[in-house]
C-alpha cells in the first residue's frame, strides 16, 4: 500500500433507505449538551506540550479484545435505538453511476445530535439491554474512538484544537466528547463521503430506517481495561475468508457482491420490537437486528484517482477499534471504477510495532488525564487543546452535567459504593508526564472527526478533503487551500 496524500474520516449513508447521517427527521434534544455549553470552568491545573509526555512502561498490544453490544440510530424524530442493530451490508451497485457531491445538513456527531442530554447514554443502554447482569467493575476507561484518536494525535504533536470533558464514576474515568457543533450543512465542494456509502451500503429489512451503527469493544491496552465505542461503516456480507481483499474491482468487476442479501451473524435475527422508553428518561430502546461477527466490520475511505491513501492517517482509528477490513474507494470526478477491499490486520500489527512509543505515550497521557480528574474537587476536569500547541486540564465546576443519568451512575458506582476499590486511593500513576510551560490560548477550536464524525468517524474522522497541504492540494479547488 502507497501512500500519497492523507485521508479525512467522513460520515455514511445507507443505500435502501434514508441517507445515513443527512439529518431528516431528527428532532434535536435542547436539553444541555456536551457541545455547546457555555457553563464557567474551575482552575487550570495543568498544561502539557507533546514533548513534556514520556512513555509510560505499559504494553501497547490490544489483548482480550471482545464486542460486547451495539446500537443501531433509527432515523426518527425521536431518539430511538436499535439493539442490538446491524451493520449497513457492503451492497455494490451492479451497474456504476456518475456520483453527486456531498450536501445538505449531515451529522458530526450523531449521538449528541440525537440526544445531547446523555450522548454516551446509548451506549450503556444497549450493553445492560443484551447483558442485563454485565459486571463492569473491572473496566478503567470508558472513552469513543473519536475521543482516544484525539489524544493520540496530540502526543504524535498531529492534533487540531478540541475539548473533551472527563468525569470519575466510581473507579472509571469517563471521557466525554465535545465539538463545537453536531451537525453541519455542506454548501460546497467537500467530495463524496457521504454519497458512496450511501450508493454502496444497504440495511437489512431488520434494521430498516437506520442511520448509523455503533459498536461497544472491551479490551485491555497498557494496563487499563477499556470501553470503547465507535461507529462502523458497514461489513462483509460473505465469508471473510471468501474475499479477495487485495484486488481492485475495476470496469465490470463489481456485480460479483452486488446481489448479496444476507447479513452473515454470530447470533440469531431478532424482530423489531416494541418501543420500550428508560424510565425518566427520553431515549427508547428497541429490540432489531443481530450481533455482527467484528472480522466482517469495514472502514471506508474515498480518494481522487490520484491521491491514494496516507495509511499512516488512517491505521491509529482502525487500530483502536480493531477494524480489520478497509475498503478504498477512488473516484475520477465521482465515478468509481477503483475500488479496494483490503485485509489490513497484518498492517495493524506492524503500524503498532512501528508506533510503541507513541502508544506508550499515549498510555502516559490518559493516566495523567484520569489522576488529574480524580483529585478534583468535582472529579470532573475539561482537557482542550489550544490553537498554541498546550494541552489545557482544568476542573469542571459543579454546574456542570454529569456524563450520565442516575441510575446508570449508580450502576456504575457499584463497587465504589460498597467501599472497593476507589481510583483516588491508586498510587500516582501519571509522574512520568510533567507539567508544561504555560502558554494560554483563549480561540475557539475546530471540528474535529473520526469514525464518529462522518467525513469520517469512530470511529472513528477529519473531513474528507483530498486536499492535505497547501503544497500537494490540487484535487477540487474549493477547501481553504
């Protein structure tokens, strides 16, 4: 695999119903929201400039590394899931067509467009609805993909501004994301990231009216169990080891998948069920779907003919989730004869030996994230990241929302209530990560993506611009270059 140029994570579409992450019927939650807050902080306890972080000593190898929930967004004027929901099926046209560019109001963050009141409420939800009695005493992190790229690119010294809320609940740190705003509308050239998708992948008749699909994976990494969710694209509707990922589908070559209809599984269909709402709360779970094997998830990705994917960009999100299918899809003013379905597990592997420090670092900096937190008066602190290049903890005050409602704090304060095990008796774990000089910026800071944010995402997503420098920019003409 080359590398030419760097990719921007987009949002999806699905074919056979509405578009994936254009906002239709979605009726916005007004009650406060993680992104547009206007709530005063606490102190500033620290600043951090990529160069003030050490590696930690932990293991940078993902092991016991297991789904354990998903969700499906319907498109509804009302928030409601679908658990445990499907993946939209991988479902390429069988005959090519000239695409339209992206437009329209389209997602950033799905989740907090939906329902801005608990955005990490859904997530929780679908875990206790498939495993009411799950014991989560032993997870450390609760984070989304979107969230840890974020932290990852900082310590690598690639990031934008952002801003990311952390509370402690019982012995779990939880890590909040924030953007400055939910949605956007496209009113010029951005590409095609939401209309392949959406001309590629298709919903099961199981989970139609879906929007998106979201994952929860719990794995450990460097000492720390996490909880992590990301959106998937879509998946393999045939045997992972039927596919040739390798090749190119080129002219002629793409009616090979075009009929499949079947949503392989690693458990059985279930029905749409009945609408059931959280007591107290506004978000609705329903039964539809079915568990989806993870060997079978893709990541999708759309380039100019001629700039092929930066792999380095793109690995670290996939590398989080774990996300062993890429599929590369390049375009001649949106038509796409080239497109690629890639194994990349060897490649995950290889990008994690070539990355051990960063991840190491990457390691430091969430332990030194968590103590800070821990030690704070609210226990809840905001980590923004400055136009200047620091790294910005302060404490959250009181006022501010708590990241869930109480009866899932309750739940997870289980342990901690019973008087185990409270992260503030932990040793000072974060020493190898020293407080930075302190510049102060006080600008606003940028949207930010992943899988989550559709031009990607994450899941874990940048925009999908082809254009990556003011040097090597020559695709479209119309992004700020």
């Amino acid at each position: 695999m080359s590398s030419r140029g760097s990719v921007k994570y987009r949002f999806n579409y699905g074919r056979g119903g509405t578009s994936r992450n254009s906002i239709t019927n979605t009726k916005r939650d007004r009650s406060p929201s993680p992104d547009v807050d206007e709530l005063p902080l606490g102190d500033l306890v620290v600043e951090l400039h990529p160069a003030d972080i050490s590696p930690s000593d932990g293991l940078t190898h993902i092991s016991n590394y297991k789904c354990i929930a998903s969700y499906n967004w319907l498109d509804s004027s009302e928030p409601v899931i679908l658990v445990p929901g499907s993946p939209a099926i991988w479902s390429p046209p069988a005959h090519r067509r000239k695409l339209e560019p992206d437009k329209g109001e389209v997602f950033i963050d799905q989740n907090a467009a939906r329902y801005g009141s608990f955005p990490l409420e859904p997530m929780f939800r679908a875990i206790y609805e498939v495993h009411p009695e799950l014991d989560l005493d032993d997870v450390d992190v609760v984070i989304c993909r979107n969230t840890m790229g974020k932290l990852f690119d900082f310590v690598t010294t690639n990031s934008r501004r952002f801003e990311i809320d952390v509370e402690i609940i019982g012995d779990k740190a939880v890590f909040i994301r924030k953007e400055r705003k939910a949605t956007e509308f496209i009113d010029e050239f951005r590409g095609f990231g939401h209309t392949f998708p959406e001309e590629y992948t298709r919903w099961d008749s199981a989970v139609k009216g879906s929007s998106s699909h979201h994952r929860i994976a719990e794995y450990e990494f460097a000492g720390l169990k996490y909880l992590l969710r990301f959106e998937s694209d879509g998946y393999l509707a045939e045997t992972v080891g039927g596919l040739d990922k390798a090749s190119s589908w080129r002219q002629g070559n793409m009616a090979g998948l075009a009929n499949t209809t079947t949503l392989l599984s690693s458990g059985n269909l279930t029905t749409i069920g009945e609408k059931r709402p959280m007591a107290g709360h506004g978000l609705t779970v329903r039964k539809g779907g079915s568990e989806s094997d993870q060997e079978a998830i893709i990541e999708i990705k759309t380039r100019a003919a001629h700039k092929v994917l930066d792999m380095e960009s793109v690995l670290p999100r996939l590398w989080m989730s774990q996300t062993p299918n890429l599929i590369a899809a390049y375009h001649k003013g949106g038509r796409f004869d080239d497109v690629q379905i890639l194994d990349v597990r060897k490649d995950l592997g290889k990008w994690e030996e070539r990355n051990s420090v960063n991840l190491r670092k990457l390691d430091a900096l969430t332990r030194r994230i968590i103590d800070t937190a821990q030690h704070s008066t609210t226990r809840k602190c905001r980590v923004k990241r400055t136009a200047s290049g620091v790294l910005e903890i302060r404490e959250l005050n009181s006022s501010h929302q708590s990241a869930l409602p109480d009866d899932l704090r309750h739940k997870l304060k289980k342990k901690d209530l019973e008087g185990e095990n409270d992260l503030e008796d932990e040793d000072d774990r974060s020493k190898e990560v020293e407080q930075g000089s302190p510049e102060r910026d006080s600008g606003d800071y940028d949207d930010f993506d992943d899988d989550d944010q559709r031009y990607d995402e994450e899941d874990d997503s940048d925009k999908d611009f082809t254009a990556c420098s003011l040097d090597d920019c020559g695709y479209c003409g119309h992004c700020s270059y």
